[in-house]
C-alpha cells in the first residue's frame, strides 16, 4: 500500500495567501480606487490566519473590527479573542426524558450568537420523534408545529455541532479555516473560510450553515459581546456553527452556553469533562447515555441520555 501523506498546515495557509496577493494585484491593477475606499478592506484581504497571528498583531486585529462592526451597527461592539482554559475540555449532555420540544434553546442562541433572521440561520434542529420507533432519523420531523408541545406519543432530540474528538469537517477545509481547539470546541475563522462548503458536506449532523446574506440581523438585534472564532457578525459566503457559546464559557469560566440557560427543564446540561467532580462526568458515570451516529467514529463531546 502507498505510503500516507501528512499536511503540513503551513503549506494550505501560505498557497492561499499567495492565491489571494496574486488576485488581489490584478484587482488593484485593473481598479481605480474611489476617494471612499477603505484600506482595512486589504488589512483583512491580507490578514493571516488566526493562529499565525501574534499578540500585538492579534490586538490589531480586533481593534479594527471593533471599529467597523462598531461603525455599521451604530453601536459599540467588543470583538475578544479568550483563549482554551487549561485543564478544561468541553463536554455537553442532553436528557431526552425531560426535552418538550418548545425550541427556546433555538431562539436563545439565535439572539445569543447573532445568528441571521433573514433569512433565518438556525445552529440548533430540534426534531421531533414518534416514542414508538425511537430514535429512527428517518422519520423525523423537522418542522413540527402543534398548538402545544409536548405532543402525545412524541419526543424530542435537538441537535447541534457535536464537537467531535475526530471531526470530519476539518481536513476537508482546503485552507484551514477550521479546526479544533485544545478545550474540544472546533471553531471558525471566518476571515479566511471561502464558502466552499465542502465541511459543510462533510458533517454528518447537519451542524454547519451556509451565510447567504451580508447583514441578515438588525442593530436592534445584534448581540455587541462576541468572539472572534464564534459569535461575532459574519460575512456573506462564510459557514457557520455553534461554538458552546465561546464568548461566555471561555470569558467567565462556570458560566453556561445560552440554550443552558433558557431551557425551562433542565434538559441541558454543560461542564468539564476532566473534572470528575462535575456534572457531566456524574451523568456519563451513572446515566443511560448514547452517542448519536456513534458507528461514525466521530467522537463527540455531546451525550445524550434519560435521566429516568
């Protein structure tokens, strides 16, 4: 058998970059710069990729989206870029028994991570599944709408980014867009995604989304805390995906993703898997606990399982 062959990171990062200076050069060769053109337009045409860049050149970075974020929303808006906390990787668990199916964690994260409600981006599916067949995805109903839930004879899974150990969607990425990060969250750099969706393709959850509209919330709307790899505004082109609310869990350590939060039941649950004195390893010790399309190897850090 050949041989395998291992990517050198670097090698994606810089052939894009020279792909990118080359283009850019027939673009200014053939353009007339207007009186109003921005030059943080080619800052972030040529910025390096998010972990190439070093502090002060990082700093940089997030000073100047603050102040175009800032400037378009009419707005302060601060873009942070907290790092994995030592010692924690990331592990979340669902309870089926006490799921209702009223899609508040749909909504808490939609207004919690600036998602797009024109059209409307959803990172969290919540489908509705018939008690008598069990979990069978073929018969799922995505988009169910009784007058009240829960409906007899039914339950619920909702389903969002697993944060797989073994994510399929990354190498696919052709220029290193995504990856995973030391606390499990796989993460976005959404100055350097070109839209090309193949992760998109690639996950077999159905957790990435396509941004299909340059401003699809309003400054009304816009959630100003955010993160560089997660909930900030988003440009048109660029995939998206949950990140455990990485603006909260990382900036206030303890602190719970917003579908945590505003789940009526308790469904939810959220915490540090290397802590055995947690919530989620109390659950996985000692719940029934299955793993969604576990066959696939992808080793999610999301557990669902019935407390009763």
């Amino acid at each position: 058998m050949p041989e395998k062959q291992t990517r050198d990171p670097h090698v994606d990062c810089l052939s894009r970059r020279k792909a990118l200076k080359g283009l850019a050069a027939g673009v200014a060769a053939l353009a007339i710069p207007g009186k109003n053109a921005s030059a943080s337009v080619w800052e972030a045409f040529f910025q390096k990729h998010f972990r190439e860049l070093k502090k002060d050149e990082l700093k940089e970075v997030l000073a100047r989206l603050e102040r175009e974020y800032s400037k378009e929303y009419g707005k302060a808006v601060s873009v942070k870029a907290s790092r994995p906390i030592e010692g924690v990787l990331f592990g979340y668990g669902l309870d089926l028994s006490r799921c209702i199916g009223c899609r508040r964690c749909v909504y808490g994260c939609v207004k919690e991570n600036n998602q797009s409600r024109d059209p409307q981006i959803h990172w969290i599916r919540v489908l509705q599944l018939e008690k008598e067949k069990g979990v069978s995805l073929d018969h799922a109903e995505h988009y169910y709408n009784p007058r009240e839930v829960p409906e007899e004879g039914h339950f619920y899974m909702p389903v969002q980014c697993q944060q797989c150990e073994n994510p399929p969607c990354t190498p696919v990425c052709p220029v290193q867009a995504t990856w995973k990060e030391n606390d499990g969250i796989v993460v976005v750099d959404y100055n350097w995604c070109i839209g090309c969706r193949y992760c998109m393709a690639a996950c077999p959850y159905g957790a990435r989304h396509f941004n299909w509209k340059k401003r699809g919330l309003s400054a009304d709307e816009l959630n100003p805390e955010t993160h560089y790899l997660g909930n900030r505004p988003r440009p048109v082109g660029v995939v998206e995906k949950c990140t455990f609310c990485i603006q909260r869990t990382r900036q206030e350590p303890g602190r719970y993703p917003a579908c945590v939060e505003v789940c009526p039941v308790g469904a939810r649950k959220f915490g540090n898997l290397l802590d055995p004195e947690s919530e989620m390893r109390y659950l996985i010790e000692n719940k029934r606990v299955f793993i969604l399309k576990e066959d696939l190897n992808t080793r999610p850090k999301f557990y669902y399982f019935y407390a009763t």
